[in-house]
C-alpha cells in the first residue's frame, strides 16, 4: 500500500514514487536530514533548517529526529468541574457560617455583661460551631483559590490554540496579577476579559438569534458585575478578619460577627458568579476548538490546526 504525503507547496495528497505535485506541477524531493519533503527551489529545509546539498538522498524514519509540539489546546472540564465542587463547598459553609454567627449573635445579645467585657465559654456549643466552619472553609477556600488560578492560567493559555493571534500577556500574568498591588485592581479583569470574549465561538450557538449572538460577542456587563464583586468581598473580607481581631468587647465582637454575615452573603453571590462564568467558558472553548478550520500536515498527512506551528502527530514542523 502506497503511503500518502503532502505536497509542500499547494498540500495536496502525493505518493512517495512522485518527484513532482500532480496538482501544483512543483518539483520536489526528501530532505536527506529529516525526511521531509522540500521543494527543489529551496536552499534550507523548513523543518530541521539544515542547507540542503545539489543532491539529496532519501533517509530511513529511524533517523528522523522529531521536535517536542508547542503548547496545545487542552480542555477545561476537569479543572471546571473541580472549581466548581469546591465553590460549591465553600458556599455550604458560608452558610453555616451565616447560621451560626447569627447564633452568636443572638446568646451575645442576651447575655451582655454589665461591665460589657468578654466572657468567653470553651464548652459553647455555638463556638465550637463556628470554629470547625471556618477552619473547613479557609480548607476549601485555599484548595479553590489555588485550583481556581490553574483553570484561568490554561484557559488564558488556550487562546493561543483558539486565536490566529499571540494573547496580550503572557500566561503567567493570568496568577501574578492578582498578587501585585495597585496592579490587582484592573490587571485580573483585562486577562479575564480576554479570555471572556477569546473563548467565544465565532459562529451561532443553538437556538441563538443574530442579536443574542452580536449581545454575546459584545457585552462585558457580566464581567463587569463579576470584578465588582470580586472586588467589595476583597474588602470586606478584609474589614471582617481586622475587626474579629480587634474585638475586647461584647458590642464589638457583635459588630465583627454581623460585618463576618455580610462578608460570607457576598462571598456566596462571588462563588455563584465564579461557577457561572467557568462554565461558560469551558463550553465556548470547547465549542470553538471543534469548529477550528483545520489543515493537512505536509509530512504525515493528518489533520492539525490551521495556524499550528508543528504537527501533534508526528511532531514536525508545518510550513
């Protein structure tokens, strides 16, 4: 059985007997380095870039020397479906923490001491409640925090596979930009809108009107309510974890509690907002991979990328 290769000029499929593209009428021959095949014009070989001699002879495979494959699309599910079982978790025990704060508050309320300073009671039942919770939800918090930065770093990253253009920052900014100050405040939100708008499929979804498509390539109004959020439970997350340590007082230890409810009420809405969104990326991404255009690697003759830059099946590189 003839093996099918690729002409190097116009692609079209060719039998390793032919010197010439039955289609295109170029000449050509195999690189006596690579084994690939190189028009007769050429000087370099465009896969190993060694300089091709006024006679090639042609090579067993057993010399070829593939390149290791640039970074590839990789899909999203694993890392959204664990995303959203910790967020999951995390809201459970917002709301345990929701109830028992308001327990708190209530015997706190009841049992204010006339001096007004604190009696703290190690056998509470209510104390013990809210310890075990927030201990579970900083658990829960750190491992969806963590598993949270590894999903945006591959989905900033697939958009080199989605896009015929390089992202505007590098991949590594898609975790670092949330660690440096004054730069945390838009950076995140720049990256995120990026992939937001990268990961959209160019063509209809199901059941989607021309003005549903034209509102969803366009519109930032979810990404704008998500960095809000993101943004106001930062703050008060802050103001909550330095009023609970400054608490002396009954008053004051009531008042952390109650800033603690608002924090863990918005905390809730962030994580249901986070949830949303990696799922709608996760599905556009994988929507848009699968109607890619699509090309013939030249060597091997298998599908690749349009703007591949080497074959994933057999590792060279595409002209």
């Amino acid at each position: 059985m003839e093996k099918l290769l690729k002409c190097p000029n116009c692609l079209s499929p060719v039998t390793e007997e032919v010197d010439s593209c039955p289609n295109c009428k170029v000449d050509f021959f195999n690189c006596s380095n690579c084994n690939s095949l190189v028009l007769k014009t050429d000087t370099i070989c465009k896969n190993c870039n060694s300089k091709l001699d006024e006679v090639e002879v042609l090579k067993s495979d057993s010399v070829i020397h593939y390149k290791k494959p640039i970074y590839e699309f990789k899909p999203l599910d694993i890392l959204t479906n664990t995303v959203i079982f910790l967020l999951g978790a995390e809201i459970l025990f917002s709301i345990i923490n929701i109830y028992s704060s308001a327990k708190e508050i209530s015997f706190l309320n009841s049992n204010i001491q006339s001096c007004n300073v604190l009696h703290y009671d190690d056998s509470d039942f209510e104390s013990i409640l809210i310890a075990f919770s927030q201990l579970f939800y900083i658990l829960f918090l750190f491992s969806s925090l963590i598993i949270y930065f590894i999903w945006v770093r591959r989905a900033y990253r697939n958009l080199a596979s989605l896009q015929l253009k390089p992202t505007e920052f590098s991949s590594g900014w898609a975790i670092g930009s949330y660690f440096v100050p004054i730069l945390n405040l838009f950076r995140p939100y720049t990256m995120m809108k990026e992939i937001w708008f990268g990961s959209q499929p160019k063509n209809s979804l199901a059941d989607e009107s021309e003005y549903e498509k034209i509102d969803r390539l366009t519109s930032a109004t979810f990404l704008k309510i998500w960095w809000t959020v993101f943004l106001i439970n930062g703050g008060v997350g802050n103001l909550s974890f330095r009023l609970s340590l400054k608490a002396a007082t009954t008053n004051e230890l009531v008042t952390s509690y109650w800033v603690g409810i608002v924090s863990d009420a918005i905390g809730i809405i962030l994580w249901l907002i986070i949830i949303y969104l990696v799922l709608n990326v996760k599905t556009w991404q994988s929507e848009s991979i699968k109607s890619k255009p699509k090309r013939y690697c030249q060597h091997c003759g298998n599908l690749v990328e349009l703007d591949a830059l080497l074959c994933t099946h057999c590792g060279k590189e595409l002209s």
